[in-house]
C-alpha cells in the first residue's frame, strides 16, 4: 500500500520497540484527544493526559513534523498570557467509502477531520456475483479516485471501506455472498488492484457507524438503525458500542421467519420477514395487485410492470399515489410487528428507519409505530423513539469511510 513517506512510521502496523514505541503510544493519546476536543494548548495536553509540558513539547513538534498536527493560533488562557493552541491538520490525509447498492453505487471521501471533501451519488451499477460485477465495482473506484481535485494526491489516501450487502466478515476481509471467486480475501484483491488498503463491511451496518456518528445519535447508547431496501438489514448499538456477533454476522433481521407463507426467500428458507416487509416484497406486491386490476399513475409512464423500479414507486407514493401508499403500509405494518419483538429484547432507545424506502418518510414510519404500539409491550416501547435517518444516501458511504479511517487509527 502506498502511503505518504512522512506517515510510514505513525500508520504502520509494525511495532516499534523501546523508548520509539512508547513514543507512538504517547502521540496516538495526544491525537486521539484532538481528535475528539478539535484543539487544545501544550498546558490543557498536559494537564489532561498527565504527561509533562516538555514531553508534550517535544512530541507535538514530531506531530507537526510528520503533517498531522498544526498551530492553530493563540487564545486568552486562564494565566493571562496568550496560550498556542494545537489542532489536527484536515489535509493530512483521506480516507474513501464505497457503498454498494443493488443499482448503484455511492462514493465520497473525508478528511483527516471527518470533513466530507468529495462524494458521488448513483453511479449505474449492478451489483452481481460474476467477475465482470467485480471488475466494474473496481473500474469506478479507479475513476472516482483519477477525477478527484487536484490537491488529494492518491498516496493521501490511507484506506478505503466497501459495503456490501450480505454476509461479510469485516476481520479477515471475506464476502461470503458476493465476489467470492479467489482464495484471497475479497479486501485484499481489491486492495492489490486499487493499491489502497481496503476493508469490508456489511452494508447496514456501515450505514448504522455513519447515522451514530454523524445522523440522529446524540445521547442516545442502546439503539437499533433499519436498512429497508431490497431486503431488511440491521446496525446494532449497544452501551455506545457497535455490536457485531461472535463472527461479525450480527443484524440479519430480514431473515427472521415471521410469517406461515411458501415465499422462498433469497437466503433459501421461507417465511422470512424479507418476503413480506422488503423492496423486493413492495414490488411484488405492486406486481400482483396489476394483474388483479388496481391501477396507478405509474402505468401512464410505463407501459411494461417489469420496467416499474423501486425508485418509480418510491417516488410515485411521494406523489400520492393511492396504490403505492397502501402498498407500503401494509410493509410497515409487517416491519413494524417485526421490530415489536426486538423492542420486547433489547428495550432499545431509539430506533432509526433507513435506506431506500426510508424516504418515503411517514408513509412508512407511521404504519410501522402504529405495528409497534399494537404488539409490543407498551412499558416498553414508551421509551423507544422511531425516527427516519437524518443522512440519507450519505450515511452508507459515510460509514465506510470512518470505518477505513478508524482501521488505521487504531494502528496508530
């Protein structure tokens, strides 16, 4: 992987040993603290952290060195004299998300500073599991990264996260649902053909790291974050903490079997939430109540069904579409008893409708309350909040990127 010279010993997996390696010890305290305060003075680091005012000195100025750390001007401090405060460096480096979608694809890019400095939203893309689905994936990251602005030189960008939907084990790098063609890890021959570090993630659950980090979150510890899109995926917060399983498998709501029917869902079993309360099930469902007569406006625009998406129905019940709103509340109502019994286990604080059909907003969010309040228990949900995602598209890609960025991190 190619990273800038100045950051070879800070971001190296490598272990330094002695006096070096307690150095890198104190530096990742000092930046994970102006991380998380934006800036601070040599006195307040020292006070903080409890390391002497020339140590700090000292390894503020090999921070300063190495491009991560700058002078951000003096403030008034409390001893009268004008104080040098100290703060992260935005353009230090990068960091890229991708974010597969079914259709399309989102991409964007963040800074040192979790600053948004670029993105690209639906490139047409399908996303299927043969080499040539692969080999696109990696010809628009490729381009996405040669149109970048001038000033984001490649070897600036330390990692990269992909999403995928499916079954993806974000230790080892492995997809078990697509691109599993090689013996490598899916990670690692992305990252040989990209030449930037890569990790994977699940797709739901990066779109839960971006809303808890950048969305609706803000005291809340205990919360549950819904991908409804095509099918029904979930991010997981427990105690502040981003649940994944024992094998990194957590949130597959979709395939808990909730309902007596003979619909065979994609995972191979039937009865799956996902074959009532899904994208795929709302097309479904549109498909048969055609056949059987009711009508739309949507078929002024579309003489053939089969060429109705998701999006033209999405945004036909935004237009008020009798059919199409019916349609995705009676989705809420089947979502809604599903979520019932995860309020009935983990007594969630809040819990935050995302993806693609998260847009319809209350056209889904309020058949899915009314399923809630009918079957769980009430001394529970009265404490759980129900909200559509703040972020949007962004909080796919956005995940990914603080999912590459925290990778490396915890390196430092």
């Amino acid at each position: 992987m190619s990273r800038p010279h100045l950051f070879s010993n800070i971001f190296d997996e490598n272990q330094p040993s002695g006096v070096a390696l307690k150095n890198k010890g104190l530096k990742k305290v000092i930046f994970n603290f102006l991380d998380r305060v934006d800036i601070s003075s040599i006195t307040e680091l020292s006070k903080e952290l409890n390391i002497s005012v020339p140590k700090i000195t000292s390894l503020i100025n090999d921070l300063k060195k190495e491009g991560l750390i700058k002078d951000e001007g003096k403030i008034e401090s409390t001893g009268g004299r004008k104080a040098i405060m100290y703060g992260l460096v935005p353009d230090a480096c990068y960091f890229l998300g991708v974010d597969v979608k079914k259709y399309y694809i989102n991409i964007g890019l963040i800074n040192l500073k979790k600053q948004l400095v670029t993105q690209k939203n639906r490139i047409n893309f399908k996303l299927e599991n043969s080499p040539e689905s692969l080999q696109k994936l990696i010809s628009i990251i490729k381009n996405f990264i040669k149109d970048l602005p001038s000033k984001v030189k490649k070897d600036k960008i330390l990692s990269m996260g992909i999403n995928l939907s499916g079954r993806i084990n974000n230790t080892n790098g492995y997809s078990y649902s697509f691109f599993h063609f090689q013996e490598e890890p899916l990670s690692n021959y992305i990252e040989n053909q990209i030449g930037i570090k890569t990790y994977l993630e699940n797709d739901s659950r990066a779109m839960a790291l971006g809303e808890f980090y950048n969305g609706e979150i803000t005291t809340e510890k205990n919360v549950l974050f819904l991908n409804v899109d095509y099918g029904v995926g979930m991010g997981i917060l427990i105690d502040g903490k981003v649940y994944y399983g024992k094998s990194g498998f957590s949130g597959e709501m979709g395939h808990i079997p909730i309902f007596e029917n003979e619909l065979i869902c994609h995972c191979g079993k039937k009865g799956c939430l996902e074959t009532e309360a899904s994208g795929s099930a709302l097309i479904r469902m549109f498909h048969e109540k055609i056949k059987h007569g009711s009508t739309t406006s949507l078929l002024k625009k579309h003489k053939n069904i089969n060429d109705i998406s998701l999006t033209d129905i999405i945004q036909a019940a935004n237009n008020e579409d009798t059919l199409c709103i019916e349609l995705l509340a009676e989705v809420g109502e089947k979502l809604g008893r599903g979520l019932a019994m995860l309020i009935n286990i983990f007594n969630p604080e809040l819990i935050i409708l995302g993806g693609t059909l998260s847009e319809t907003e209350d056209y889904l969010r309020l058949p899915v309350k009314s399923a809630i309040n009918k079957y769980s228990l009430s001394l529970v949900n009265t404490d759980t909040q129900l909200k559509i995602s703040k972020l949007g598209e962004k909080a796919g890609f956005l995940g990914a990127c603080l999912i590459a960025r925290n990778k490396v991190l915890s390196v430092f």
